[in-house]
C-alpha cells in the first residue's frame, strides 16, 4: 500500500525593511530550515510571530514549503 511521507521543510519569511526605493518597497528574505512536517499551522503561526520579533522589520508574508515523498 501507498503513502505520503511529510519530510521536514523550511519557512521563509518576507521582512518589510521600511524602506523604499522611489515608489517600491524594500523587502528582504530570511529562511528556517528543519520545519516538522507534521507542524500544525497554529505552531507554524506561532514561529511566524516570533519571527517578526527578532527579524530587522516587519514580517510581510511566510511561504511553507514541506516535501512530500510517496511511499510505495
């Protein structure tokens, strides 16, 4: 029988610098590798917040990537 296997992935996370060049917004990336896969999005939204507390601005938006492996 078949299964998908939710291997470890990783959160990156958009940070507004605050600061704009001419009329655009100056964003920046930063990543956390080693994410559980089986994290539950209520703990994902958690690490989210505390993120944006010790990034150099505001956390703008989280893309969660979690690789999928079928077993079989």
């Amino acid at each position: 029988m078949a299964s998908i296997v939710v291997n470890p992935g990783s959160m990156a996370f958009k940070v507004d610098t605050g600061e704009m060049a001419g009329d655009k917004v100056i964003y920046k990336t930063a990543s956390l590798g080693s994410v559980r896969g089986d994290a539950d999005p209520e703990a994902l939204a958690l690490i989210a917040e505390k993120a944006g507390n010790v990034l150099n601005g505001a956390v703008d938006q989280v893309t969660l990537r979690r690789p999928e492996i079928l077993d079989y």
